[in-house]
C-alpha cells in the first residue's frame, strides 16, 4: 500500500461505487442532510442588535462579558459577534469592511 493509513480500503470504495451506480445522478449529494432539532435561540435578531449596541458602546468589551449581559453561552456570543462581522484587534471589536478610503490608502502602501 502505497499511501498508508490516511486512504480509504478496498471494500469501502466498491461500496461507494456500487451506491454511486444504482443511484440516479440528481439525488446523489455530499451536503450535509437537513437535521431534526430546535435551532439555535440564543442566536436570534434580538439579541444580535443588542450585542451590535453593546460592541459599539463598548469596544473593549470582551467575550465573556458579552455573554454574561446577554445571558448566552460564550460559544453563542463568538457566534452572534462572528455574524456581526466583527473581529477582535488589538484588544478592541472593529468591523471587518473596508471604506472607500481605506481601500485606496491601502492600494497606495
């Protein structure tokens, strides 16, 4: 064997084909199948527009504080700040989009 432990056996590829062929082509996918369960309700527009005011009145705010005023998980806030756009810089959550002149500054650097 040539590509050791990291490939796929004999009998699980003959299998994959074997499925691939009696399958018709449209129904054949690699994406994820649509789950049962209830969806996530800590990340919900009530409590991003909240966490958005509380990011830009306080931008030195940290994760865990975050969570702890939206009575969320810090898992959940990542989550909402994620959504937002926001990334932490130098200690501080700054929105991830460029204006028009700091796209031109930084085609002039």
């Amino acid at each position: 064997m040539s590509f050791g432990d990291n490939t796929l056996d004999y009998s699980n590829v003959c299998r994959w084909v074997r499925r691939l062929k009696d399958e018709k082509v449209e129904t054949v996918s690699v994406a994820d199948k649509p789950r049962s369960g209830r969806p996530s309700a800590s990340v919900n527009p009530a409590n991003k527009t909240k966490a958005d005011a509380l990011i830009r009145e306080g931008r030195r705010l940290t994760l865990d504080e975050l969570a702890e005023n939206l009575e969320v998980s810090h898992g959940s806030a990542y989550n909402i700040v994620e959504s937002l756009g926001f990334s932490k810089v130098c200690a501080r959550w700054v929105p991830r989009e460029l204006t028009t002149e700091r796209k031109t500054d930084k085609g002039n650097a």
